[in-house]
C-alpha cells in the first residue's frame, strides 16, 4: 500500500509540473526567452512548495533537495516553449492549468501540515498558502496583480480544499479520500468561477470615482 509520504509527494511533484506548465505559458505570452521561460515555470512550480516546507520546519525545502522538481519544472518549460511557442490565444490553458496546480498544492501543503502536527486551522491556512505562493510571485515577475487578489474564488477555492483535507483527517477518512474530495472541491470552485465568473464583492467605486462623489472634498485646503 502506498504510504502517506509517497502520496503527498505526488501531489507536490503533480502540483509542481501544473504550476510550472501555467508559469512557462505565461512566460512565453509576455515573450521571455527560453531562459526566462525555464525560471518562470521553476518559480512557479516550486515557490509555494518552499514557502510551506519553510514555515513548517522542513528544512531544507524538498523542492531544493530533490532533484525530481527541477528536472518537472524544466521539462514543463521546455514542453511548453516547444508547443506553444508564437501562439497567443493560451488564456484558457493557463487559467485551467492554474486551477489544477492550485488543487494539487492546496491538498499536498494541508496533508504535509497535518503531518507536521499542526493545528487544523492552521493547517488549512497552509494548505492556501502552499496553493497561491506560486501563482503570486509569477504574476509579480511578469508586472500583473496577482490573480489572488482579483481572480475568481482563487483564494477561496485553495482555502475550501485544504480545509476538506483536515476536515478529513479529522475524521479518520482515509487520507486519498480526503485528498481526493477536496482536490475535487478546489478545482470544481476554480473551474465554475472562471466559466460563470464567479467572484466575492468588490467595490464598486474607484478612489478618484470616491473622491469626486464625496463633494465635502471640495472643501478641504490642498
């Protein structure tokens, strides 16, 4: 039978080829060379993995230890400047490729919490983190806000299955049952709110929109 270890880092190796496919694709719509392509997948693939491992003491990091995710990040890279090099309507594969990445690590970073004997909120909270590090810090390189702070349910969606993680631990479920149901669960969210767009409240006025509503602005000395 397959042990807890092995199966998470299945998830990881699993999160990090899908997260690493979304930042190589990204990379090649804002024209970075292939060298600049390579390190956008790495990054991508393998920040939230650090990130997590860091936070929990799992020093040093599996991601800079194990040479199986440098070699999947640069595989995802290097397939994807092959294919799709040139091509520019990728927004559909990128966001869907995110939203699997997102599944993978949110599952892995909660499972590995658990393990680690943290709380279960704490563990749920890490599992997001582990989901969105990647993604972040990919949008930061190539001059984006981060989808976690403007995307549909991104956030959300990590949060809810990691949490259905714990929630299974927590009840003794098998731990591939649990992986699987909130592996599901976070990209079903994903995936419904980029089709339906689906998203939390936003505001719906602009601070220069604000400023010229609130006429007693008017008033006040410059």
């Amino acid at each position: 039978m397959i042990t807890i270890e092995t199966f998470v880092r299945f998830l990881d190796l699993g999160g990090t080829f899908v997260f690493a496919l979304s930042g190589a694709v990204a990379a090649v719509n804002r024209r970075l060379d292939v060298f600049g392509i390579l390190v956008l997948a790495f990054v991508t693939g393998n920040v939230g993995g650090i990130t997590r491992d860091l936070l929990i003491g799992a020093v040093p990091p599996a991601a800079l230890t194990d040479s199986l995710y440098l070699l999947v990040s640069v595989v995802a890279g290097l397939v994807t400047f092959s294919w799709y090099a040139g091509v520019d309507r990728l927004r559909t594969p990128v966001l869907l490729f995110d939203a699997a990445g997102l599944s993978f690590f949110a599952i892995a970073g909660a499972q590995k919490a658990v393990e680690f004997g943290l709380s279960p909120v704490s563990a749920a909270l890490l599992g997001m983190l582990t989901g969105i590090g990647g993604g972040m810090l990919r949008d930061v390189l190539i001059a984006e806000i981060p989808q976690v702070l403007r995307s549909d349910l991104y956030a959300v969606a990590a949060l809810a299955g990691a949490s259905t993680v714990v929630i299974g631990n927590m009840a003794g479920l098998p731990y591939g049952v649990s992986a699987v149901a909130g592996g599901v669960l976070c990209f079903g969210l994903r995936f419904m709110a980029i089709r339906h767009r689906w998203h939390l409240p936003t505001a719906h006025l602009s601070a220069n929109a604000r400023a010229e509503a609130d006429p007693s602005n008017d008033e006040k000395p410059h």
